[in-house]
C-alpha cells in the first residue's frame, strides 16, 4: 500500500497503485470492509501518504484496518518515529489530518512523549502514544 507506481523500475511492469485501485474496487462492489499492510520497511512520508491516499474515500471505501509490519528501532529514531505519529494521527482523523505542531498544547487525545520512572537502581524509559 505504500509503494508508488514510479519508485518502481521500468523492467518489472508493475503497477502497485493499480494493485491496490482494483482490490479497492473490488471490495466496494463485494460490500466488504478493506483492510492492508506495508509491504517495505519504510519511514518516510512518502510511503506514509501513499497509504492515507488510500485511506481517503469519498465513498466510504477507506480502510477499516491498516497493519504496521517491520517496527524494528530504526522507527524509534527522532525523524522516523516523528513521521510515524504523525501517519497514526492523519489515520485516525481518515487521512486528512494535517502535521504535527513542534509542541501539542491543545490537550489533544494523541501523546507522544519519554516518561522516564526513577528507582533506586534503575532509570525506565518508555514511550507513550495514546
């Protein structure tokens, strides 16, 4: 779902977005829900916008579950995992949603953040999105 027809070489006369316009046709003919993957570990916003791209539908026909393979901790990097909130957050609000301010102060219902938990012989780090 993230990969576009023209990051695709020429000798291999693929068409990954018309892969994913017919299975989205055909779901909306069937009358039942879509749901995908990422095929790639990728973390740039291209990729991310490829799939809100399919999310967004007019006419009702987003997805109704989208699974996130490859986490691994390269998405945990600054740049990455800051893309990523925002993918999650443009998910959310059906594609649509627009960036992510450098601080959220609107008491918004998305978190991302370190808490950091202090024991006696211990620091625990963690990250949060709700």
């Amino acid at each position: 779902m993230e990969m576009r027809d023209s990051e695709q070489p020429a000798h291999a006369n693929c068409s990954p977005e018309g892969l994913v316009r017919q299975v989205k046709t055909a779901s909306r003919n069937a009358k039942i829900e879509l749901a995908g993957e990422n095929a790639l570990e990728r973390y740039d916003n291209g990729s991310y916008a490829q799939v809100l791209a399919t999310n967004r539908s007019e006419s009702g026909n987003g997805l109704s579950a989208f699974t996130y393979l490859r986490m691994n901790k390269r998405l945990f990097e600054e740049q990455n995992w800051r893309n990523m909130v925002e993918f999650v957050r443009s998910m959310k609000e059906g594609g649509r949603s627009s960036r992510l301010p450098e601080s959220d102060s609107t008491a918004s219902d998305l978190y991302v953040g370190l808490i950091k938990e202090k024991s006696s012989s211990k620091s625990k780090e963690a990250v949060l999105v709700v």
